[in-house]
C-alpha cells in the first residue's frame, strides 16, 4: 500500500529515539536468523517484546537481556491456548516473579484463530478455551499489578465481561494492541473499567493488513481515544522493519488527528511508559 499513512522519512530521521513501539515480536526475527551475538538495537527509545507462547518465554528473555532498550513480555496468544501443558499457569507466574519488569502479554481472544474454525461445537469449544485462557492470564496480572497487551479480534463482548471482572491492583493497566474497534468501542470500554485502559495503533495491522477500506472508521477510533490513552506499535517480528513500521503507526495518528508527528512521538512514548 502506498499512501500518506506510509510516508515516513522526515520522521524516521528526526523523532525515532523518542518513540516507544509498545508491541513487537522481535525475538523471532533472531530465531530465523540462528544468530549467535546479541542482536544489533533497533533505534527506538524503547520495544516491549512479547512472547506468544511458552515455548519462547526464555527467547524472550535472552533477547531483551542484550538490549537496555528493550522489555520483555511474556504470556500466551489466543491462536496458541489450545496447545498448553498442564501447570502452564504456574510457571507463567513463576518467570513473571523472575522478571519483574515484565509485562503478561501477547494474551486476549480471538474469534480468527484457526483454533476456532470448524463444525459449530468445535468453534464453540475452541473460544470456551481462549476465554478460560484470558481469563487466567488477565487475572494473573491483576493480582501481580503488570500492565498486559491484549489481542481482540471480533470478540467484543467476551472482552468487555473479562475487562469487567478484573479486581485490578497498583500497577495494572491494559493496552488493547492495533485495536481494531470502532469509536463506539472506545467510548464504551473506557466508561467499563476503572484502572488506565490504553489503545494501541499500527500501520502494520491496522491498515496494510485491512487495506483502504474502513480507513475512515479507522480515523474516527483513533480520534476517539483521550491523548493520554493513546500508544503506537509496529506489531512486527523483523527487527530491521521496526523501526520504521513504528514510525508509519505515528504518522497513521498524527493523520488521524490532523497533529504534526512530533506530537504523537513524544506524547504516546510519555503514554507507553506511564502504562
């Protein structure tokens, strides 16, 4: 896609050390690659790597030991719930007390994933099993205060009852990564909860993956969501494209919200770290 939303140079040479890319996957770009030195930073002020399943909680780990830029996440995707060993709970609390910088995440729900494709009993099935999964995970950083990065895909009012029901500690807060929900979702999931709910954006999901259209409904969630509540993500897994999809997602809000790009820059970093 080639659009205004892509264009990113003035910004990527000027703003990038201040930006914070608050969901990426980039320890996987050093699986592909075998690599056998720490991996080269990405120029960001700050990259929250996320695991997606147990198998690369220690990836993760590793990777954002070599990096002073970079924060670990760890947790498992709802395409990944139906693949997990007993006692997975236990020992996600145990490498969360181990890293207590961490963050739960990538968890949430979603009504995509291959594991809920099929006869309807078995769609059925496979969402009762994301939902338990959420569930425990999202509890799990309430009671741990740790912020969690939640993936939502078309599984609005199973989230909202999760969101809900959080008995929520200092320290806990939501981002609802590319969220991909209309401005009535925002106004309604912000008026549900009672601890700092953030929404963040991306090119990469947001609008290379949908395309041109809904871009106007796009605009309007994104102008939705309070300044202060508002983050920027590249949702990658390469570590040379980060720096720039992080810089597309900033121009995708200034856009949105008619801002010059140094203004969301600056705000969602202050954003990023605040959640």
């Amino acid at each position: 896609i080639s659009c205004s939303r892509c264009e990113v140079p003035a910004l990527a040479a000027h703003v990038t050390g201040a930006v914070v890319d608050t969901h990426c996957h980039l320890h996987q770009s050093a699986w592909r690659a075998a690599a056998t030195k720490p991996p080269e930073p990405v120029a960001l002020a700050l990259s929250l790597v996320l695991a997606v399943d147990e198998r690369c909680w220690a990836t993760v780990a590793a990777f954002c030991s070599h990096r002073r830029s970079a924060r670990p996440g760890f947790g498992v995707h709802p395409w990944r719930a139906h693949e997990l060993a007993a006692g997975w709970q236990e020992r996600l609390r145990g490498v969360l007390r181990q890293h207590r910088e961490a963050l739960v995440g990538e968890i949430g729900l979603c009504k995509c994933a291959k594991n809920v494709r099929g006869a309807k009993a078995e769609r059925e099935r496979g969402l009762a099993q994301q939902r338990a999964v959420f569930d425990a995970q999202l509890g799990l950083a309430a009671r741990l205060g740790r912020p969690a990065s939640v993936h939502a895909v078309q599984q609005h009012a199973p989230l909202k009852a999760a969101l809900g029901a959080v008995e929520a500690t200092p320290g806990f807060a939501v981002a609802l990564h590319s969220f991909s929900g209309t401005a009535h979702h925002v106004k309604e999931l912000l008026a549900l909860v009672d601890y700092p709910l953030f929404f963040g954006f991306s090119h990469t999901i947001n609008v290379a993956m949908s395309g041109r259209r809904g871009l106007a409904a796009l605009d309007d969630a994104i102008r939705a969501v309070p300044e202060d509540r508002l983050l920027v993500e590249s949702d990658v897994d390469d570590a040379a494209a980060a720096r720039t999809a992080t810089c597309r997602a900033v121009q995708l809000v200034a856009t949105a919200r008619g801002w010059p790009p140094a203004r969301p820059a600056s705000t969602t970093s202050a954003h990023a770290q605040k959640w």
